[in-house]
C-alpha cells in the first residue's frame, strides 16, 4: 500500500513530467523493459476512489492532469497549456493544449475535463468536493468555479482526465499519456505500450514497459537474479542483499509516511495516556536500523520530510521508563499486562518486518502485541472502512504535491479519518488554512496542526522508506524522483549496446 497511501496519493495524481529531453545518442529507438512489482493496482480507472498508491503510481504513465508535477514539487503545464486564478482562488481559469490525443486517436475536448472534474468531486476526491461547477467558457478553454476561496487548489487538478463517453473505464482503458495499456493480466502482468501520438513528441523512449506481478519479495528477487525481469522497485533491505556489481541501483523514497496508526475510538487507544506511552516506548531508529539496513528518513509528522517548507518534526524520543510509568497510569502494569493486536497487509513485507521489531519493542515495556497478518482487501474492508482494529502499520501517502492532502484525513469529518482522530482545535486550525490567502500564514497553520497532531499522540510516525529502482549493471537509467509516489517510465532509457 501504501494506501492513500492509503493510501495518496499523489500522487497521487497520475502525470508526466514536463520538460523535454534533449537528444541523446545513448537512447536506442526501440526498447523493452520488463520491471517487477510485488503490488498491483486495485484499479485501472483513475476517478475510482478505491484506488491506491501502488496503482496511481503505475496509471503515472498512462493518464494525465490539467497540471502535473515537476521533481522538485513545483506544478508544470500539462493538458492545460496556461492558467490564471481570479478572487484570490475562488476561480481557476485554464486555456487546453490543441494537440492532446487520447490513446483511441481521438482528441480531449473540453467536455472531457469538465466530465473528469464532475465525476471525481462526485467521487468524493479529496480537495474537489469543493468544485461549485465547472464551465466551458468556448473552445479550448474551462473555468473551475470553487464553492470557497482556496489559494491552494492547484494540486488536485493533477488528477487523470478520461473520455467522456468510455462507460467502461475499468477494462477499456484510454488515457492521454505516454503509454497506452496493451492488456492486464490480474496477478501477472500489465502490459504498457508507446503512445506515438504523445503531445510531447520525444517521449517516452522505451517502445514497451512489462510490468510482472509476484506475491511477496523472495520471489521478486528470485527473478531479478536470474535475470527474467530487467529490474524492480525494491526495499533498501532488499537492496543490500544484492551484488553492487551485478547491478544498478537508483535512490528513491516513497513520499509517504510509515506509521503505527493507532485506533482514536477503540480501547485502549481512546485513552491518550495510552497513545503517550506507546510513542515513547517505540524506538524509531532502531526500527530503521533493524527491519531497513538504517536505510530511512525519519518523520515525526504526518507529512512526509521531503515537503520542508511545510514539514515539522514533532519527533518522541525514546524513553521506555516514561512509557512504563504512563501506561501504569492507566492501570496497566506486570498484573494487569496491556494486550493489543497489530493488523498487518500480508503482502507488503517492510510493514511486516516494522510489525515484528515493534512487537519486540513494547515488550520491553510490558506490552504483550501480537500480528495480525491479513489480506489486502480484507485489510481496506477491515481496517481502513470499517475501523475495527486496534493498531495498524501502513504507510500513507498524498495523491498531490501538497501537504494539505496529508493532513485532510486527520479532519473530524473526512472519510479517510481511519485512525478516528477527532480534535476541535485540529478541524478549526484545518478549516482556517483552506481559505488562507497569504502563503506565510498557511505554512504556520499547516505547522500548528502538526502540532496539535504530535500532542495528542495520534498515531506513531515512523518514516519515509527508502526504496530503490534497480536494473541489471549498465542496461537502463534515466530515472526521475518526485516528492509523490510515482514511477516515470516515459523518461527511462537503454543505455546503448544493451
């Protein structure tokens, strides 16, 4: 997961980075590339709210926004060539690019946008539900009427546009991007084509991207070694097992926050004294250190570090007397031992391995915690729906670049408030930062509702995990970062001779 992430998201979300290439003589004019995941999207359509990170970060390549984001987080022009924004966010005015093509041969339209917009705040997308109307002013050009000012709308027009009149989105897949889906095997593979009517004409490089399927790591690697996939998105655990010279490996994290999300409204973490002890009994280094190889940035916050404008680490340093003195406290002690169940998604092996060294840890503090090991969907059914369960380690992320999307769901009233979170101060400190015009304020709301956050012990933070995509020594490059979870296959290439 990472599910939005639960993950986001942001990835949320699905885009293409801007700038052009330059010519290269190294880039071969046809390639393939076969590249391992041990995650598959839940869906191919991109206005399905049940979508998770895993998927938006692959439907990267095939669907595109209005706007998109560039690596350093800055929002580039994407279908939309130009825009300007009225009454201090209250109206968004966008003029549409003449050369955008959907993968059928057909061209976006504007009442293919205003379609997307509508069905997405429908949907329940987090920031477009305050969408009033969209309008078709004349040809090539749209305004995005909001219901409130919000200075900080941009980036959840980020999300993917489809076709107005494709009623079977999730099998019949047509997005504006640089690939095309040539077909989808569930539990096997997808299948990524060339679009060649791409409006960025020397883009993507690679002719076709194969994307296989494997139900856990071990069998990943397998595969990676002996060399039936060219390469895959791996954990820095995984990265050390292998041979740095049998193989290339390119940093990446994944913009999202791993945590120990803690059940607000479900004993006995309804009780904050509780949620106090087991922050200061988990040590976050030394969950780092044992189940990643010390490979990670820790974030004591819900947003992720990468977002630093915005980013303040409200870390609990490690202090197991404190913990064992605040659960006694709560009437827990060597008689009357605190029990709790950690749920846990299977098939993502670096939460499992967090799970372990945590359960490892609060024992040390008089805490009997026990794994719950379960499947996806029963996890999304379970958990992140229903909210029965106790505690969770997941890792969430943001469909956009904006580090108002990690903080959404910590809102009394959000739908995707799974940790049941609910604080007056928290909603009327969120409430004033959607209508904030001045971009300094915003920043120092945005810091005090992590504030707000970190003392009450929501949940326990953990980190951004380091991942890595790693190919066969000397065969590909060109890979990008963002600070969203997204994987750019347009701008990779085979190196030459390869």
């Amino acid at each position: 997961m990472t599910f939005n992430r639960i993950l986001c998201s942001a990835l949320f979300t699905v885009l293409i980075l801007f700038p052009a290439c330059k010519n290269n003589r190294n880039i071969e004019s046809t390639a393939e590339i076969r590249f391992g995941f041990t995650t598959e999207p839940a869906t191919l359509d991109p206005l399905n709210p049940a979508s998770t990170a895993d998927g938006r970060s692959i439907l990267f390549n095939v669907f595109e926004g209005l706007v998109k984001p560039n690596t350093d987080g800055t929002l580039m022009p994407c279908i939309a060539e130009s825009w300007t924004i009225e009454q201090e966010g209250l109206i968004y005015n966008f003029t549409l690019r003449d050369n955008i093509f959907f993968h059928d041969g057909s061209q976006l339209a504007p009442s293919d946008v205003k379609f997307s917009l509508d069905t997405a705040a429908a949907a329940g997308f987090s920031g477009l539900d305050n969408i009033q109307e969209v309008r078709i002013q004349k040809e090539k050009e749209i305004s995005v009427i909001l219901k409130l000012k919000d200075p900080d709308f941009l980036p959840f027009l980020t999300i993917g546009m489809v076709k107005a009149l494709n009623t079977d989105r999730e099998k019949n897949v047509i997005g504006t991007g640089p690939f095309s889906v040539e077909s989808y095997t569930p539990q096997r593979n997808l299948v990524l084509l060339k679009f060649d009517n791409y409006w960025q004409g020397n883009l993507p490089h690679l002719d076709k991207v194969t994307i296989a399927f494997f139900a856990n790591f071990d069998s990943l690697m397998v595969a990676l070694r002996g060399g039936s996939i060219d390469g895959a998105f791996i954990t820095g655990a995984m990265a050390a097992q292998l041979d740095s010279g049998q193989f290339d490996l390119f940093h990446n994290t994944s913009a999202a926050v791993q945590l120990m999300a803690l059940n607000n409204g479900a004993a006995p973490f309804n009780d904050m004294r509780v949620r106090l002890a087991i922050n200061y009994g988990i040590d976050v280094q030394g969950i780092i250190d044992a189940a990643f190889f010390g490979l990670g940035v820790p974030s004591g916050s819900p947003i992720i570090p990468g977002l630093s404008v915005y980013y303040e680490d409200q870390s609990y340093y490690y202090n197991p007397e404190l913990a064992r003195a605040l659960l006694a406290q709560a009437g827990y002690n060597n008689e009357n031992k605190l029990s709790l169940e950690i749920t846990v998604p299977s098939n993502y092996t670096m939460h499992v391995d967090t799970a372990q060294v945590i359960v490892s840890q609060l024992e040390k503090i008089g805490v009997n915690a026990e794994i719950k090991l379960v499947d996806w969907s029963t996890w999304r059914a379970d958990v992140y729906l229903a909210r029965n369960y106790q505690a969770t380690v997941i890792s969430l992320d943001s469909p956009t670049v904006s580090a108002r999307s990690f903080l959404a769901r910590y809102n009394s009233n959000s739908s995707s408030n799974f940790i049941n979170f609910k604080n007056a101060e928290y909603d009327g400190v969120y409430s004033a930062v959607l209508t904030e015009t001045d971009s300094t304020q915003r920043i120092s709301l945005y810091k005090q509702a992590q504030r707000i956050i970190a003392e009450n012990a929501a949940s326990v933070y953990i980190q951004d995990i380091y991942y890595y995509m790693v190919f066969r020594s000397g065969t590909f490059t060109g890979v990008k970062n963002y600070p969203l979870y997204v994987f750019d296959f347009a701008e990779i290439y085979r190196k030459a001779n390869n």
